[in-house]
C-alpha cells in the first residue's frame, strides 16, 4: 500500500490536480496500470477465509477497554460518570468494556460486574468565614541600631 501512496501522489502533482472531482478522475485512469502492473494472481482460485469460531466474541475484541480503579465504597467513575458495583469482589482495579453498540460492561478478568449508574457526590459545602487578611507589619530598626550602622557594634573588636 506504501507503493501506492507514494506514487499516486506523485502522480496528482504531475497532473497538477487542485479539485476532488480532478484527483478521482486521475485515480481512476491511474488504477488499472497499477493493478496490471503489481497484481498476484493466487495459485487456486476460492475463497479461503475461515469462519468465525463461534468462542471469540468479536463484540467483546472490538470493545474500547479501559483500566479503572475501584474505590474503597466499589465506585468507579468512567467518563463522567459514576457507576455503583454491586457485585462484591475484591478487585483493585476493573476493565470498562465500551461495545459499539453504546453499551457498557464492567468486568474484573472475565467475570462480568453487576453495577448502578449512580449520581457523583455532592460537593460538601462548609460555611467558611472570610477573614480579612492581616496588614503586614514591616520592622523598622531604631536609628541607633546596628542594623542602620552596617553591623558595626559600639566598642567593637572590628575596625576598618
């Protein structure tokens, strides 16, 4: 497939293509003398795809899996939401199965978890006093201190 990335754009620049409709009309003149040139022919003609075996679930390979904490009260939140595992196990952390179909499946290893969609805890609201924040107090030194006089202390055994 690289092949053909890589050459058919070359070949839109060579045809100097600028709309949509110009590239397929390109492509469909460019595609024959590709197939002709590349094309394999199989040593026996069929069709030899296997059937499914009927033990994969494809529904589950073709799932979103996400890994998720369990909570110390078997809570889960998963986008948003917060899901009530009502299966008592000890798991630390479960799988979140998304099918394409829009379903949701919470699993530890293969056992399937029965859970509630649940509301996420309000948020605890505390009556806070708003204190005004104290002036901050900047010390001054006294004039005769030794911090004005360069650290220079009366009597001494520095001198300059």
């Amino acid at each position: 497939m690289q092949a053909v990335q890589d050459r058919l754009v070359k070949e839109l620049r060579l045809a100097n293509v600028k709309t949509i409709e110009e590239a397929n009309e390109v492509l469909r003149r460019y595609l024959p003398i590709f197939n002709k040139k590349f094309r394999v022919e199989a040593k026996q003609p069929g069709d030899y795809h296997r059937p499914v075996d009927k033990r994969v679930k494809l529904d589950e390979i073709l799932s979103i899996q996400t890994q998720r904490c369990l909570r110390n009260d078997r809570t889960v939140v998963h986008r948003k939401q917060w899901y009530q595992i009502l299966t008592k196990t000890r798991a630390d952390t479960v799988t979140m199965h998304e099918y394409l179909n829009g379903q949701i499946a919470i699993k530890h290893g293969c056992e399937r978890l029965s859970y509630n969609l649940i509301e996420g805890p309000s948020p605890r609201i505390k009556s806070v006093s708003v204190r005004k924040p104290k002036p901050r107090f900047r010390h001054v030194p006294p004039k005769g201190s030794y911090w004005r006089n360069g650290f220079k202390l009366p009597g001494s055994l520095i001198t300059n």
